[in-house]
C-alpha cells in the first residue's frame, strides 16, 4: 500500500527500483574505496619509505580521542544498521527507526565534536605542517599533512551522511516521508556505514603506529 | 524483500539482540587491537592492526550492510572495488619499492 | 504525417515528443527526461570543443613560423594547457557517453528513462558548475602546467592558476561518476523483457565498459588533484621532494585515471562504429561475442598499462619492464576489434553515406594511431620519442581521429532520431572527406617531426622543422572548416531539413522503432526483444537487400 507512494520514475514495481537502488549506491561505494584507496595508497608509499618518521609521528597523534570516536563510529553504525532492518522489515517500527536515526545524527555530531578537540589540540602541539612544525624529521610532515587531509576529508564524508540521515529521521518524525520498506533509508546506511569502514582503517594507521617502541 | 524469509514477529528486542551482539563484537576487537599496539612485535605490530581492522570492516559489511544476503550482483560491485584497488597498490608499489630496494 | 504514411506507418495519436513536450527554459532547465539532458550535455560540450579549438588554433598560427613572433611562451604555455584540460575533460571524456549515450542508452535497451533521472541531471549541473570555475581559470589569467599537473612544478612553482584548474576537473570528475554509477544501473536493471545481455546493441556494452572504467578511476583522479590542492593551497608537503616526498607518485595517481581514461574516450566511439559499420554494409556484425569480449578486456587491461607514461620519469626500471609488456598485450583486443570491423565490411552491400565515412574513417586512424602506440609501448623507442611530436601525433589520431570522427559519425547517425529532421547528405559526405583529409595533414606530419626530434610544448623550435609545422598548420585550418561546416548545415536541417522517418537507415536498434523525434517516454508501448541485433540478412546470406529484421518483436505499426 504504501508501495505507490515510493514508487518514481521509470520503475514499474517496488522491488526493481530497490534493488536498482542499492546497486547503485554499491557501484557508487566502490568508487569511494579507490578514492580512499588512493589516498591510504600514499600514505603506504611514503611509510614504507620512511618508517621511522611515519611512527615517530604517529606517536604524537592523541590515541584518546581516536579511539573514542572510533567507538563512537561504530556504536553509530549499530543504530543505523538497526534502523535500515527496521524499515526493511515493514513492521511499522516508526518510534524506532525516527530514535536510531536520531541516535545516529548524535553519534555523528558526536564523532565532529570530538574531532574538533583533537584538531585544537594537534594545532597547539604544532602539528601542522609548515614552519614552526614540532619534529624534527622531514617525513613526519608528510605524515601529518596525510593525517590533515585523510581525516578532512573523512569528516566531510561524516558531514554529508549528518545530513542524509537527519533529513530521512526529520521526515519520519513529522510523518512526510513512508518508513516501511524505503529504499531510501536503506542507501542512507550504506553510504553511512562506509564512512565507518573507512574510519575503520584510518584508526590504525594514523593512531596505532608506534604505541610498543 | 530479504526480511519475508524471517520471522514475521520479529520485534524491536530481536533488532537489537542481533545487532547488539555484533556491535559487542567490534568494540572487543577495538579494545584488542588497541591492547595489541601497546605489545613490543616488532614488524607485526601493522599486520596485526590491520588484520584487525579488516576483520570489523568485514563484520561491518557482511552483517551491518548486510551483503551476505545480498545479491551476487551486489558482492560482485563491492568486489570490483577491492580488485582494483589491489590492482593500484600493487603496480605502484612494484615501482616504489623496486626503487627503494636499488638505492 | 505524409511520411509516416509514405512507409507505410499509421499517423500516431497526437502526442508531443520529447522535444515539444514544454517548451519553456525552465522545462529544460528542469528536466529529467534523458534525451533532454543529452541535448543540454550536447550544447554544452559544443561550447566547449570550440573554446579549447580556438585556443589551439592560436597555438597552431604562433607555430608557423620557427621564432614564434606572435605571443610570449607564456601565453603560449597557456593556451596549449587550455586546449589540453578542457578537450579532455569538458569535450572527450563527456563527449559521447554524455550526449549519445545519455539519448540512446534508455531507448536501446527499451526502457523509458535511466536509472536515477534527477541524478541524471545533477551530472549536468555538477559539470556546469566544473565548465564554469574553467571558464573562470581561463579569464582569471589560465594555467600553464599541461593538462597533467605534473608536480613539483604544478605545487610548487606555477605561478598560474593552478587550483581552479584543478576544482574545475576535480568537480568534472564527479559529473563522470554520477553518469557512470547511472548507466551501469541502467544497463543492469532496465532492459526490456527479452533483452539479454547478449542481445545488446555493441555500443549499450561499450557504454558499460566505459563507465566501469570511469566509477573506478575517476576518483584516484580526484584524490591526485585534491593533493595537489592541499599542497599548494594549504602548504602539506605532499610531493615536496625536501621533505621526502615523491614526484613520481602523482604520476602513479595520475595516471592511474589518465590512462584509462584514453579508454573512456575511445570505447565509446567504438561502439558507435560498432553500430554504424554493420548497418551500412547490410551485414551482421563479424564476431558480436569477440566484440563485447575485447571491449571487457580493453576496459580491464587499460588498468594495468598507466606505467608507460612514466618510462623516463625516473621510475624503476623493473617496473618500467612490467608495464611495457601489458602495454603490449592491450594491443590485442583493440587488434580484434578492428579484424571484426574489416571483416564485417566483407561481401557486404556497402553504402557511402556520411555516417559510413565517419566510420571508415574512425578505423583507418584509430589503426594509425594503434599502431604507433606499440612503438611508444616499446621502451627503446619511447626513450627515443618521449615528449616529442610523435606523441602528440599519436594520441591525436587516437582522440581526435578515432573519437572526434567517431563523435561526427554518431552525429549524423542518429541526427534524424534526435531531431527529426535529415541532414543534407551531400553536405554530410563532403564534411567527412574534408575532414579526414585535414586531420592527416595535420597530424601525420608531427610523427616525422616528432620521430627526428622536435619536442612538445615548445613555442620555438629549430628552423628544420618549419615545413612540418606548415603542413600542421594548413591542415589545421580545414580541420577547423570540417569542423564548423557541420555546425552549419545541422543548424539548418534543424528548419529546413527534410522530415525524417523514424527508421530512415533501416537499422535494427530498438531505437528505430519509435518516432522521430522520440515520446517522452520513449515507446508508446512497451518493446519486447526476441532477436540479437544486427539482423541485417537471413542466415546464409552475405549481406541483406531488403528490410532487415529489427530488434522489436512487437514494432510499432
């Protein structure tokens, strides 16, 4: 019943554009890794080049802070998650799914706010490449201009998803938008759970090096 | 569509009983790869968090996102990706560390 | 109506197609309709191919003569680097998917709209938005790295606008991905009942290898340029050799997209002549299942052969080894593809309509440009010929001659379908004689310039090689009049054009079995396919004399 008021242009059932949908959104996701991808592939290429730097660096990042919001990350991953199997399995779960994606929106913010310390205190330590940088070895600014760009451009991956998924939870709670079954809701986690799955990967690579030396 | 093959009362308390104990699992690989980089390995120290870190991205897209009851069609998107990104990292890596290895 | 009547169709219900379907600037401006947003990326791309053409036909005057008397080698620098981004990136690599492909996808398959129609515009938008912060770099003063930012020059010494330079493509590159992601979707879910994979016209596969190509590079692209943004806009000493960084990783990034993206240029217009040989020989198409097999391998290979741009960049030479051999072997597929072309041209009942000569064309200098290829593949030589005029000679026969010739064939292929109207044919054949004949004395006379020495990307040179730069540069000036002369006579067609049927070349696509110009949607009623295409002649037969089978089991009478 609700069927008819998802179903847009040119699909003829529910289940085609579903599954179009998420193709899609698949497709699109293996786009983002190669752009991950290549980024994590320069910071492989300048670690193995120099490794000493590489961990000498990484020491300095503040592990607190990354493994709070990698925590925080993957708690979001948790409501988001059950909010798309809510949806999906069209059991009238509104309640639910408008409080996980609202719980996901705050874990966002969360993971942000978090984010914004640690870059307050990474520019109190100098951490930012250029004159005054704190270390000594060349490299190390390497490292920490890939650890600049890497979790920015992470964050603004984060801030798309804030914004997707607020819209979605705003719909819902003011009833304009059909929760069951949406496709919608389902693409929005998966774009959202690879933003965690990147993070995933960053976390040990910018924070984990050079904690046992 | 994937949810019809399952219990049709499911409720709120299943969602959260299955994803929670997922969840559980991530954070005590957290907690274990963050114990793992305080220990002295030497050169495992990476492998170990990394191997790691893949092993809660697999978690997180094999049961959060949900590809192991999707379509071959969608396994065969999410692998394309990783294909070629072994395909980048090993053709630059071939140059790089040749050159590394010759100076 | 009379037409429709003549061949023996019944008059359709009054309906408007697509074209009369609104006629205001925001029902364009708004529309999610594909063939809508084919012809927005058409007027757009036009603008474009003939901004970077001036540029370049600034260069080609400044390189008649050996001491360069008419612009600074600044100004030159710039306008070469011009010509290069913006043919790249705002006229080849959106030029066929973009314009024919966007029309045609939809309606070959039979289906009425793409995958994601408001991504679908979004894509024009984004790329609006990309042409505009260029057309910004280029009134703001240009840049003046190549159209390869090559760093440390582009990060750290250009003095030029480097960073809107790169915006520009940076946000080009997600108008590509949009479009990408949208067709393989489309291609994957849409097609209409009896439509399988194997039944797909040559160019609906050559759209899908392109837009592998482009979801799957485009972003390392992305990454390659952002980095080069962050450098020099934020200070990050990503390349900076003092702090250890490493120049010869940006090639790794860009090439890694720039390679294929010679694919996502070259698959597309192979495609078109896939479709445009077979109709104007009357005959099946020779090997359909090669066809789609090397188009595949072409799209996969292309990944694996980025390193033979980089033979002299310092690069190990271990790996230079490696990448010269797969260069070799992508070779092999693009071998077949032209075998499958001649052969399917063998006892046919060939017609020499301008389509046809376009395509004709598109295979002898995408042969020419092939062939060279192998040379620069070739370690030794590449040595010898690295950044000379025998590599520009041959990428242009591979872009300008195969892509441009194949861009023009789609033209007039599909201009009544897109239209409505015929083209004047005499006029059409004459366009595609002139510009072959430019084209090749343009650019062959650069191989031998190239081969005994002259490098690219100078704005003087030794006075030896002033006659080749002379034959360039006459050729240059009919290639210039090949290429406004259609803009002409098509501008025409378009009032005084003689109304076109909706199957005028009695090809097989299901695209010929709507009207002309199309519904908004499409079909009136929905195609069912029970045929490969191609169907030209009955088994056993060389070639077809009649009317070939189409590929709509139930056309529109």
């Amino acid at each position: 019943m609700s069927d008819a008021a998802l179903l847009k242009k040119p699909w003829q059932s529910m289940a085609r554009q579903r599954d179009a949908g998420t193709f899609g959104i698949w497709v699109f996701l293996a786009s983002e890794m190669l752009f991950f991808g290549a980024l994590i592939l320069t910071y492989t290429v300048y670690r193995v080049s120099d490794p000493a730097a590489f961990t000498a660096a990484a020491r300095e990042t503040d592990i607190w802070y990354g493994t709070i919001n990698t925590a925080i990350l993957l708690t979001s991953s948790l409501t988001m998650a059950v909010a798309v199997q809510a949806s999906t399995a069209a059991l009238g779960f509104r309640r639910l799914i408008v409080a996980c994606l609202s719980l996901t929106v705050a874990l966002g913010v969360a993971f942000l706010v978090v984010k914004g310390f640690e870059y307050k205190e990474d520019i109190e330590h100098h951490l930012v490449p250029g004159l005054h940088f704190a270390l000594a070895q060349p490299a190390a600014q390497i490292f920490f201009a890939l650890y600049w760009v890497l979790t920015g451009v992470h964050a603004i991956h984060l801030t798309i998803g804030l914004g997707l998924v607020s819209r979605l939870a705003l719909l819902i709670w003011r009833r304009k938008l059909v929760f069951d079954d949406n496709p919608e809701i389902e693409v929005t986690g998966l774009y959202w759970h690879l933003v965690d799955i990147i993070w995933i990967f960053l976390y040990p690579l910018i924070y984990l090096p050079g904690r046992a030396s | 569509m994937t949810a019809k093959s399952e219990t049709p009362t499911k409720t709120a308390r299943d969602l959260w009983r299955r994803n929670g104990l997922i969840w559980a699992a991530l954070m005590v690989l957290l907690a274990l790869t963050l114990s793992f980089a305080y220990v002295p390995l030497g050169a495992a120290n990476t492998p170990i968090a990394l191997g790691i870190g893949a092993t809660k991205a697999g978690l997180v897209v094999w049961l959060f996102m949900e590809l192991a009851k999707s379509s071959a069609l969608k396994r065969l998107a999410a692998a394309t990706g990783l294909v070629w990104l072994c395909v980048m990292f090993t053709l630059t890596l071939a140059d790089v560390l040749a050159r590394l290895h010759t100076h | 109506m009379s037409d429709a009547l003549a061949t023996g169709n019944l008059p359709f219900p009054p309906r408007p197609d697509y074209l009369r379907n609104g006629r205001t600037v925001t029902s364009w401006l708004t529309t999610t309709d594909h063939k809508r947003i084919a012809i927005l990326f058409a007027l757009a791309i036009t603008f474009f191919f003939f901004l970077a053409g001036a540029a370049i036909t600034a260069v080609r005057i400044e390189l008649l003569s050996p001491q360069g008397h008419f612009m600074t080698s600044d100004t030159y620098n710039k306008l070469f680097s011009f010509h290069g981004i913006v043919m790249v990136w705002f006229f080849l690599v959106p030029s066929i998917p973009n314009t024919f492909g966007n029309f045609l996808i939809p309606m070959m398959i039979g289906a009425p709209d793409v995958a994601f129609p408001r991504l679908n515009l979004l894509s024009w938008y984004l790329f609006m938005i990309a042409g505009l912060v260029t057309v910004y770099m280029l009134v703001a003063g240009g840049v003046d790295t190549g159209w390869t930012f090559y760093t440390p020059y582009s990060t750290m010494f250009s003095n030029t606008h480097v960073l809107a330079a790169a915006a520009g493509v940076f946000i080009a590159g997600f108008s590509s991905i949009a479009s990408g992601v949208n067709f393989i979707t489309t291609i994957h879910m849409l097609r209409a009942p009896g439509m399988t994979w194997f039944r797909l016209p040559l160019f609906v596969w050559a759209i899908y290898a392109t837009s592998i190509i482009v979801v799957l590079a485009t972003p390392v692209l992305a990454i390659s340029l952002m980095l080069v943004i962050a450098e020099r806009w934020l200070g990050l000493p990503i390349f900076d050799p003092a702090h250890g960084g490493d120049p010869i990783l940006f090639q790794h990034l860009f090439w890694f997209y720039s390679h294929p993206a010679v694919y996502i240029m070259i698959l597309p217009a192979m495609g078109v002549v896939s479709e445009i040989i077979p109709c104007f020989a009357r005959r099946r198409i020779f090997g359909y299942d090669f066809m789609v097999y090397a188009m595949l391998a072409i799209a996969g290979i292309g990944f694996f052969v980025w390193g033979h741009h980089m033979f002299v960049s310092g690069m190990s030479p271990y790996a230079g080894l490696v990448f010269s051999f797969l260069s070799f072997i992508i070779a092999v597929p693009s071998a077949i593809k032209v075998f499958n072309w001649t052969a399917s041209l063998y006892r046919g009942q060939i017609s020499f309509d301008a389509p046809m000569l376009y395509a004709l064309g598109f295979v002898g200098l995408f042969t020419t440009g092939g062939l060279s290829g192998l040379f620069l593949a070739s370690i030794p030589v590449d040595v010898h010929v690295t950044d000379t005029y025998f590599v520009v000679a041959h990428f242009h026969y591979i872009m300008v001659g195969g892509s441009v010739s194949a861009f023009f064939a789609a033209l007039h292929f599909w201009w009544p379908k897109i239209t409505g109207r015929m083209y004047p044919e005499s006029w059409g054949r004459f366009g595609a004689i002139l510009m072959y004949f430019g084209f090749n004395l343009t650019f062959f006379p650069q191989f031998l310039a190239g081969y005994l020495g002259m490098p690219r990307r100078y704005h003087t040179y030794p006075p030896e090689f002033q006659i080749y730069n002379i034959m360039s540069s006459s050729g240059a000036a009919i290639l210039a009049a090949a290429y406004l002369l259609p803009l002409g006579y098509l501008t025409w067609s378009l009032f005084y054009g003689k109304r076109a049927g909706s199957n005028p070349w009695r090809a097989t696509g299901l695209e010929w079995t709507t009207t002309s110009p199309p519904p908004p949607e499409n079909f009136d009623s929905q195609p069912r396919v029970d045929r490969a295409p191609y169907d030209y002649h009955p088994e056993g037969y060389s070639a077809g004399l009649g009317e070939p089978e189409v590929q709509n089991a139930r056309e529109v009478e």
